[in-house]
C-alpha cells in the first residue's frame, strides 16, 4: 500500500480545528486500511515547540521546520496568526511548498500561501468573510468566494474552518475510493461529501439581515415559503410599500437585491430537499419554486456547476448498511 506523509505546520494564533479535522480525517483511514503509515502524520513549527491556538489549546510539534522531510501533503491552517504571520514562515513555505506533491490550506491558511506567492496565477478560495482581502491584497490570485474548497493542480484551498474536512475526505476518496471515505464520514457523523463548489453559506448569511421589522419579517417569510409568488410586486404587496421603494430599501438594508435573494432561497432549499429527503426531481423543483426541473436544473448548473440529479448523487449520504 502506498504510505503518505502528511506534514501540518503549526504557529501561534493557528485555528484549532484547521488543524484537527483534517489530522483526524487522515487517522480514521489508517485505522480502516489497517495501515498505521497509510497517512504518516507530523507537525511541525518553526522551532519545533509547541504553540498555542487562538482558543488557548497548547498543540505539540514534532520536529522545527527546518527538519521536516519534504511531505506528500503540505497542510496549511489559518486562524489569527495567519493574518500576520512571521516572515520565516512565509520565506519556508516559498521555499517549501512547491516540492510537496499536494499543498493543502485550510480557511485563512489560504493568505499564507498567497503572501509566499503560492497562489499567483491559481484560483482558490478562504473563509468567505476574508474573499475580498484575499483578493485585494494579493490581485494575482483568481479568488472564488462561493465554494467550499477549489483545487487548481496539486493546490487546493479550502473554505472556514469544517470545510477542511471536506477537502481531506475529498483527498482520501482520490487515494483510496469512496468507500473508506465514506465509512470515515459515517465515524465523524459527516456528510461524504459536500462537493467543492456546494455554497460556503446559507442565503440567510450570504445576505445581512435587516434593520426593518417588516423587511426583516419580510426574509424570514421568504425562507419559508419558496413555492409561493416571490416577484418584486407580490413582496412589495407584503411589505405595504411600492416595488420601485421596496427593491430600493431592501437592497439598502441586505445587500442584495429581492431577485438575488429570492434565488438563493430556493436554490438553498431545494439543496436540503436533495440531500435529506426521496423526493423526486419534479417534486422539489415544485417544491421550492422552480415550477418545472428544466428551471431547477438551469439555476444549479449556473450556480453549482453541477445538475440537481448529480448534486444529490454526490452530497445525499448512501443508507447505512443493516
């Protein structure tokens, strides 16, 4: 069986769980393969003592930078001292980084690699809250808000937090099928697996909440009936005020337009239908508002890059086994 090494840097400030999930994800296939070396896991920090993470937990290291042997996958976390990272780690990680095989970063560990030039010329993504920064601060770099994580070549970045889960199930299934990452998934009570381009967050996030009562009333209506007349005039109606006014003050107070929002409502419902329930295809295009599948289908593949039909192959979890 062929083994991997997986190298994690560690820093002070670093997000826990960036380092964490992914270090569990790798562990639970040695366990299933029933090869202890299958994922040889290290950690390493820049003088090879422990650091502690922004929640206050001390992590180990096992060796300084400067020790560590060349990995298959060099993982990257953020978390706080990502933010202002120490110049020896960014002049390591220019050095080091393009001899790993595959060089993985985990929500704000994506500005690491950007601040050693790892990412120029790639697409990738961060935690949605840090996209624009990302993009502002390094203009080299294709930044892509939307997904959970992208993989250009042998980089992929991934979105906050959970999401590096996602990319080292995604990682494992490449190495060793989807059977071992599924029964990995099915360990850590996760879904195997959310596809890269699945949205960072729901559109009651994506969208601020507003100020307003009945505007606010307004978007809470909205996420719960996707299947009724959401047309700017039926939502003005609603809201006692005239389109032309409404359309103005509810992109004022949310940052989108009604149009926009209204999209990522039902597109986000009919993603729950998909992956929590049998319903039929035409079913939930009615379900959440789409009238026909051909229009459902349309807005997934816009959206999505993907039909609802393979969405729900790839994300719904297959029934566990009696």
């Amino acid at each position: 069986m062929t083994q991997r090494s997986v190298l994690v840097v560690l820093f002070d400030e670093v997000q826990s769980l960036d380092v964490t999930g992914p270090a569990e994800v790798f562990a639970a296939a040695c366990r299933i393969l029933g090869d202890p070396a299958a994922y040889q896991l290290r950690f390493a920090s820049l003088d090879g003592a422990p650091v502690t993470s922004h929640s206050g937990l001390r992590l180990m290291a096992d060796c300084a930078l400067a020790d560590a042997a060349p990995a298959d996958i060099l993982l990257v976390p953020g978390g706080d001292g990502a933010s202002t990272p120490d110049p020896r780690l960014v002049n390591w990680l220019r050095a080091h980084g393009p001899r790993a095989r595959r060089l993985v970063s985990v929500c704000t560990g994506s500005l690491l690699l950007a601040e050693a030039g790892l990412l120029d010329g790639r697409r990738a993504t961060t935690h949605w809250a840090l996209c624009a920064r990302l993009a502002h601060r390094y203009p080299a770099v294709q930044v892509e808000p939307d997904p959970i994580f992208v993989r250009d070549g042998n980089v992929a970045t991934s979105a906050g937090v959970t999401a590096g889960i996602d990319l080292s199930l995604a990682l494992v299934e490449e190495d060793h099928g989807r059977d071992v990452a599924l029964t990995i998934a099915r360990t850590m009570v996760v879904f195997l697996r959310r596809p890269g381009n699945q949205a960072q967050f729901s559109a009651q996030l994506a969208a601020q909440t507003a100020r307003r009562e009945p505007l606010r009333e307004l978007q809470q209506w909205i996420a719960e009936h996707p299947d009724d007349d959401l047309s700017v005039e039926a939502l003005a109606q609603r809201a006692s005020l005239s389109p032309r006014h409404f359309a103005r003050a509810f992109h004022a107070e949310t940052g989108t337009t009604p149009g926009r929002y209204v999209e990522r409502v039902r597109l986000e419902y009919a993603r729950r239908l998909l992956e929590e329930t049998p319903d039929g295809i035409q079913e939930v295009s009615r379900a959440a508002g789409y009238g026909t599948p051909e229009a459902m289908r349309r807005a997934f593949v816009k959206t999505l890059g993907t039909a609802p039909a393979e969405y729900r192959r790839r994300f719904r979890p297959a029934p566990a086994q009696p």
